[in-house]
C-alpha cells in the first residue's frame, strides 16, 4: 500500500513541475509557430497552395458536372455508351430514374 501511496505522490509531483515546463515549452513552441506564420513568405506560399486548391476544385466540379450532364443525355435519349445502365443499374420501361413507376 505504501508503494502504491509512493508512486501516486510521484506521479502527482510530476505532474506538477512537468504541467509548469511544458506550459513554458508550449508558449514557446506557439510564439515561433506564430512568427513562421506572419512570414510574408510562408503567406505567399500558403496562397499558392490555396489558389491550386481552388483550381483543382473547380476542375474536378466541371467535369463531374459535363459527365452528368453526358448521362443525364444519355438516358433521356434513351441511348447510353455501352448499356442501359445508368449508376449500375438498368433502366426498366415505365419507371422513372429514380426506381419508381412513371405515369
């Protein structure tokens, strides 16, 4: 029991002394990662990185949007690249795209 009481003070003495150097540490660590930060040319970089992001963004939204559009023509005309299939499944006559019966 009294090794158990031993380790708990320890610990808790640890955790004291470890909880006032790390606080230090980390005011440290975050006073330089804010510094790198406000870099002009960290920022420059950071706006590249964005500018590519929306690029690629705005790519990959217009050719979702032109395939859809494909298959969205595609279906309505009744005709499709290969096969009656649209997202894996065929089209049934009377029923609507959505698996449901037309009227």
């Amino acid at each position: 029991m009294a090794g158990k009481f031993t380790l708990f003070v320890g610990f808790g003495a640890g955790y004291v002394l470890g909880a006032r150097a790390g606080r230090e540490r980390y005011d440290q660590v975050a006073g330089k990662a804010k510094e790198l930060w406000r870099d002009p040319r960290v920022q420059e970089k950071a706006a590249q990185a964005k500018q590519v992001a929306k690029d690629k963004t705005d790519l990959a939204q217009h050719l979702v949007q032109k395939k859809v559009g494909e298959k969205v023509n595609d279906y309505g005309s009744g005709t499709t690249a290969g096969s009656d299939s649209v997202a894996g499944t065929r089209a049934v006559p009377g029923t609507s795209p959505s698996g449901g019966l037309s009227t």
